[in-house]
C-alpha cells in the first residue's frame, strides 16, 4: 500500500469514526501501523477507541432508560 492510500484510509476511518464506531474500531484493528506514520496511527487509534467507548456508552444508557 503507497503512502497516499494509507493516509487516506486512516482518513475515512476517522470520518467513519463519527456515524459507525463500531465499524471505525473493526477498521483500526484490520490497519497495520506503517512505520513512517506509526504516531499518527497510534493517535487515530486512541481517538477512534474514545468514540468506540461514546458509543458503548451511549448504548448502556439507552438500555438503563428503557
């Protein structure tokens, strides 16, 4: 995978991290960190974790309300 491809990938799955969570986390774990942008991916992992747990969250709540 070249470089631009990467960075757009990391790129939707922050997008992605917005409207499906869920789905983002799953991305993240299918990425392999590319060493030149291990950081980057280390902070877009940590970030798409923080919207996984939102949303699990979320969820919990939604079913101690009902």
């Amino acid at each position: 995978m070249d470089n631009l491809t990467y960075l757009n990938q990391l790129n939707e799955v922050v997008k992605l991290s917005q409207h499906d969570p869920e789905r983002a986390e799953e991305m993240m774990v299918e990425t392999e960190p590319m060493d030149e942008y291990r950081m980057m991916y280390e902070v877009i992992a940590g970030y798409v974790r923080q919207q996984y747990e939102k949303y699990l969250e979320r969820i919990a709540q939604m079913d101690k309300e009902n």
